[in-house]
C-alpha cells in the first residue's frame, strides 16, 4: 500500500507535469499569434461552406435588352452565393482547391413602354442561375502555423493568400410570361429558354481567420471571366456575359 507521504508526492508530481504541459500553450495562445490549442501534426485537409453575394458584369445583348425593354436594372441581377470547396494541401504554401457553389434570381418585370388593351402592364418573369464547378491554385502569403517541436502545429491567427484556377459554368436564362411582337404589335404568353456550359477561368484574394485549432472563417473576393452561348429561343443576341464579382464569408475545418 502506497504511504502517505508518497501519495502526496505523486499528487505533487502530476501538478508539476501538468502546469509545464499547459504553460507553452496558454504563453503562446495570449501573444496573439496563433489560436487556441494545437493540431498533433501540420493539416493537409480542409473543408469549407460558404456564403456570399454575387454581382454579374451583365454587359451583353440580352442583359441589354431587359433594362431596355423591360423594367429591370443590371443591378437586379446581384444576387446570393451559398457553395462548399475541399482544399489539398501541395506544398507548404501551395493548395489544390475543389470547389463548387450555386447563384440565383428570380425577378418580375413588365414592359416600359407598353400596356395591353386594358391598360394592364405586360408582366414576365426572368430567372438567371450560374453553377460553377472549379479547380484552383491558392497560395499563402505567409505560413498559416507554426510547428513546434516534432508533436505540436498551432494555427496562426491570420493567413493571407491569392490565388486563380478555372473550370466549368452551369447557366440558366429563362422569361416566362407575356410578351409583345414588335412587328404586329400583339401580345402573347411564352416561355423562352436558354441552358448550357461554358469554360470560366476566375482569380482571387482573401484570409484565413484561426477560431482555435481547428475552425477558421476565410473571406474572399474573386473574379470570374465566362461567356456563354444563348438557345434557339433566343436569336440574334449575342453570347451572355458569364463574367464579375463574388464576395464570400466561409467557415472551414481542417484537418
């Protein structure tokens, strides 16, 4: 049976081991450099969900023609982003990226100028949806942690990075509603449809914000250039600009 001055001790000893433990962590956690915790080796993986906001250039024929036409403005194409991305780690600084998010809007309209018999407005409805599926390069700026010792990576709190990569765009442009024939002045209901891919190439700039060892939130701005082909419902337009803006707020694991 262990004595009492023995037990007391051990009691002492596990105090001390514990407080040289927690020490380098709390130290290391309060000068701001990293976040709370550590990771047992440096992560290769991450995965994030993100939101953001959309803003198309809108600069073709057909984007032309709603605001000519109709009562709409470019900026009524702006719209919500919601997407997911997976991130390999390559190199120290170096990730391969798979990502894929969705954007989509739906706005009632009527014609400007014109009015049926009854001096009701010509109303229709146009959609307009991109899916982008894209592989990219992103590089930081800086290294995202520090390895301490052989065991221990802890996360610095801000890691900047840029990057750019490419891929392939899913559209949708549809109006579905009544509409006027120009050439013999009547008004009829129809839906016109245009679906399709197009090859898009895009670049970006953003952060990583560390939450603790293994959370972090990452903003970023990014550009996309795209055109796409428009249907037989739609003919003599030219291609529809794909290209502009997206902002995103993500969270993200790694791992």
């Amino acid at each position: 049976m262990m004595k009492k001055h023995e037990l007391h001790k051990l009691c002492c000893g596990l105090v001390a081991l514990s407080a040289a433990l927690t020490v380098p962590e709390i130290s290391f956690a309060q000068s701001g450099r990293g976040g709370d915790g550590f990771l047992f080796e440096t992560p290769k993986v991450s995965f994030a969900f993100s939101l953001g906001y959309s803003i198309p250039n809108a600069k073709s024929d057909i984007f032309d023609f709603t605001e000519e036409q109709l009562t709409l403005e470019k900026s009524d194409f702006h719209r919500s982003y919601l997407g997911g991305e997976a991130a390999i780690q390559l190199a120290d600084r170096l990730h391969l990226v798979l990502g894929v998010g969705h954007a989509e809007s739906s706005l009632p309209s009527e014609f400007r100028d014109w009015v049926d018999g009854d001096d009701l407005p010509i109303e229709q409805e146009t959609i307009f949806s991109t899916t982008p599926v894209t592989v990219s390069a992103r590089y930081y700026l800086s290294d995202r942690g520090r390895q301490i010792g052989r065991f221990a990576w802890i996360p610095k709190r801000l890691a900047p990075f840029i990057g750019a990569g490419g891929g392939v765009i899913w559209y949708n442009f549809e109006q579905v509603g009544d509409f006027v024939d120009f050439e013999t002045l009547d008004i009829f209901y129809d839906r016109f449809m245009s679906r399709g891919t197009a090859l898009q190439a895009h670049a970006f700039a953003g952060m990583d914000i560390s939450l603790n060892k293994s959370l972090f939130l990452t903003t970023e701005g990014r550009y996309r250039w795209g055109r796409g082909e428009l249907g037989r419902d739609f003919v003599d337009f030219d291609k529809m600009d794909l290209a502009g803006m997206q902002f995103t707020v993500s969270i993200g694991a790694r791992f």
